[in-house]
C-alpha cells in the first residue's frame, strides 16, 4: 500500500482497540494502548497505537493525537528499559510499504537491543507464543509509573 489511501477500519489494531482481536497489553490510558508484538523483533518488542485517530500512518495524524501519543512512546519506553534492562533501545514507526509498514493504523515499535543479539526482520517468522508474551507484558506494566 502506498502512503496515500483510505483508512480501513477492519485492520488488526481497530479491531484489539474494539476488543474484537486478542493482545498481550502492557498500557492503556485516554490516548493510547501498548501491547506486545506479535511477530517480535526481539524479545518485549511493543507497539503503541492512538486509540482516537484514523491515521494510517505518520503523515496524516493530527498534532494533538501525536502529542499525547508520543508521550505514551515515551511512557512505555522507559517501562521497557526498567523491566528488560536491554543495552539499548530502536524505536521505529514506518510509512508506507517500501519503508516496511505492515497494519495501516498509525504505530509506534519499541524493540529492545542486546549487544550481540541480531534483531529479526520487521513482521517475519512465526507468531509468538501469547502465553510467553503475556508474561512479558505483566513485567513491562509493572514497570510502568
């Protein structure tokens, strides 16, 4: 899909913020809702997702949903770090297909790094296992002040 186009409100992130798809949550708040990646990068990798936007990607979000969400990045970032305590931190947000964008439904990835472990390639591999991915995200919502 191209960067321009019309939002789909069928698309997995609509339907885990209508309750109708399963995720392992980490946060939730007035403007956002973090939940682990299925398809993990790396061990805890998360994603954060506006829950009032129809933006589909970077470009087309409003400034006030991008304010609040980008705290909420922030939030569950530091929440990563406190509970994995990885060497370091990526996080991404992509746009469009060629730039690696898979769910058009405005996203943040929040993947943790350890020296020496090669990340996986974006959306590739099995699915994780939700009973694991569940675990990590009880220890990443503790984490969260």
């Amino acid at each position: 899909m191209s960067l321009d186009g019309v939002y789909d409100p069928n698309n997995i992130f609509a339907k885990i913020l209508r309750s109708e798809a399963p995720a392992a949550k980490v946060f939730e708040d007035d403007h956002v809702v973090a939940f682990m990646d299925v398809f993990p990068q790396s061990r805890g990798h998360t994603l954060v997702i506006p829950k009032h936007s129809q933006a589909r990607n970077l470009l087309e979000v409003e400034p006030e949903i991008l304010s609040a969400m980008i705290l909420g990045v922030q939030r569950v970032t530091k929440a990563v770090r406190a509970a994995l305590k990885p060497d370091g931190v990526m996080v991404a947000q992509f746009n469009g297909a060629s730039a690696g964008q898979t769910v058009y439904h405005l996203h943040f990835h929040i993947i943790p790094r350890w020296e020496g472990d090669a990340v996986r390639g974006h959306a590739s591999g099995a699915m994780a296992d939700m009973g694991e991915l569940a675990v990590l995200a009880k220890q990443i919502a503790a984490m969260i002040s």
